[in-house]
C-alpha cells in the first residue's frame, strides 16, 4: 500500500547547528514525491513533517533512525496521520 500519508517525526539529540534540516531537505527531495518541512524547535529538536507516499514517508523515517545523519540522533518520536496539503515542495524552516 503507498497511499499518501503525513508523518511528524521529532528528532532528539545534537541536530541543530550541524546541517540537520538541510540534509533532511536533500534526502526527501531524493526519494522523490514529499512535500513538507524540517524546523528547528525552541527544545533543541528538530520536527519533520514529511507529505506523501507512505513507502517513501518511510524510508526518510528510517533514514532519521539510521546515523547516516549529521549530528547525533538520540531518538525519533513518530506520528502518522492523513495528509493535510498545503506544501510546495520540502523546504528548511
């Protein structure tokens, strides 16, 4: 099943000031069909919402989990819900 799905992922660890959301950008702009964000959070997490087919919502999420990131990641807390719309492409906020 690959129906389009929406994915809130908050990663937890030393994300921020290490390119995080840029590579999370350029990783979901490689599996293709995701739209969403990933945002720097006041507690120092990084959220990614990530749009679309629920194959490729789950390889970023396993990717998220890999240590192929930069930083450390020390967990992701996921969520999964039906997509909401509104995004034009994967962008860094």
């Amino acid at each position: 099943m690959n129906d389009d799905v929406r994915l809130v992922a908050w990663v937890r660890g030393r994300v921020q000031g290490v390119g995080f959301r840029w590579y999370t950008r350029a990783k979901a702009l490689e599996l293709g069909g995701l739209s969403g964000f990933a945002l720097n959070a006041s507690d120092g997490r990084v959220q990614v919402v990530a749009e679309g087919p629920r194959g490729n919502c789950e390889r970023l999420l396993e990717w998220l989990h890999s240590g192929d990131t930069p930083g450390r990641v020390e967990g992701v807390t996921e969520m999964w819900d039906t997509p909401r719309g509104g995004y034009t492409g994967f962008e860094t906020r």
